[in-house]
C-alpha cells in the first residue's frame, strides 16, 4: 500500500527515436546564446554572457500536440533550441569530457510570454513567470549520442509555412560542452536532464490558429499547432 496522500503524477518523459523513453528530471535553458537573437534585441553580444534559468519538467508537451494560448499575455512568442539530454551525471564536469554525459539530442521550442518578461527584466525581477509556465517545453523525439553528435547544421522554424528563424548551430556563443561545464558548476548534473541551448534571431509572436514546424539538420522535426485556452 502506498504512503503517498494521493497518487502521484506521471513523470514526463520524452520519446527515443528507436524506441523507449526518456525520463525527466529537470529542464535546464540557456538565454542569449546566440549574437543574432542578441542583438536583436538591441543589446551587445561581446558584453553577453550565457544565461541561465529553469522550467519546470512537466512543461513538455509532445511532438504534435496541441498547445494552448497561455494566460496573461499578448506576445507569445517560438524560440527553436537545440535540446541536449543528460544521460550521465555530474558536477564540476570539465568541457573535454562533457560531451560523454550527453545521452541524445532533439528540436525544442522554449516558449516565452514576452511581454511579461520584459516586464520583468525592466522591474529587475526573475523571468520565471515568462518562461515556466505551463505546456512551455515542446519537443520532438530524442536522437541518441550513439549516433553521433552535434556541433553544426541548420537550425530553423516556421509558421503557418513561413519561415521565421533560420541559422546554424556552429553560431552558438558557448557550445555544448562548455554550457555542460559552466552548468555543471552551478547545478549537479542527473539523469534524466534537458538543456535548452538557446534561440538565435527571428523570435515573433504564435496566435490560436498557428501550425509551427521548426527543426535542426539529422534530428526530427518537431511540430505542434496554438489553440484557443480553454
């Protein structure tokens, strides 16, 4: 008999291009990783270090899902992200043996309230209610490491058929193993972790209605459609 006062829910989990499922633990991002998405925003990428913050694991929504409009906000926004998951843990990981943690990799979209993260950034304040929030984690079947990893190639989105980001991977300030390393100084690092490795330029707003489609060169594409909140 369980000890639990109620049962507790499912954990998320992310589909393995090749069959099984990838536990989650945390959901890791990384922001203004890239100097296109940063000067789009009217900041200097050379005075722009990484930045760090947090969804929570139960923000994943799977690849062909229908997302819902989220609340308290005008300007919801697509990011397309390279997705690095965990599969070894670890802290103080040095960036010449990070890439042995990483388990697989996938197309994410770190969804954004806009508006109130400026909001936020203006006040001085945490952006966790512009980045964490429900259904903000989409992402499409994890490709094991086994297959090799990643470090080029185009990454791109779409809406509605319309291209709205495309860059490469290789135009990423801090590649993935030393976002692993600093990471790891900050965090222990489990199993069963995701990192969103940031968006470069294009960022735009979603509406109900919407059919996104974004990818990045020999992962599968991840595609999802904005309905009306319910």
């Amino acid at each position: 008999m369980s000890d639990y006062v109620f049962a507790p829910p499912p954990r998320p989990a992310v589909p393995v291009d090749g069959g099984g499922h990838f536990p989650v633990h945390r959901i890791y991002c990384v922001g203004l990783n890239y100097a296109d998405h940063i000067r789009e925003f009217g900041r200097d990428p050379k005075a722009s270090a990484p930045v760090f913050f947090m969804k929570p694991a139960d923000a994943v929504v799977a690849n062909g899902a229908a997302i819902p409009y989220p609340p308290r906000t005008a300007s919801f926004h697509h990011e397309i992200e390279l997705v690095v998951a965990i599969g070894r843990g670890g802290s103080g990981i040095a960036p010449a043996r990070a890439l042995e943690h990483v388990f697989g990799y996938a197309a994410g979209n770190d969804l954004t309230r806009r508006d109130l993260q400026k909001a936020a950034k203006d006040r001085g304040q945490p952006w966790d209610i512009s980045k964490g929030f429900d259904h903000s984690a989409p992402i499409a079947a994890l490709r094991p490491a086994s297959r090799g990893h990643l470090s080029r190639g185009r990454i791109w989105l779409s809406v509605n058929g319309e291209p709205r980001q495309e860059s490469d991977l290789g135009q990423m300030i801090c590649d993935v193993p030393h976002l692993i390393a600093e990471l790891s100084t900050f965090y222990t690092l489990e199993p069963g972790d995701l990192i969103f490795t940031g968006t470069p330029s294009g960022v735009g707003p979603l509406k109900p209605g919407d059919r996104i489609a974004g990818g990045i060169e020999g992962l599968e594409v991840l595609t999802n459609t904005i309905v009306a909140a319910t």
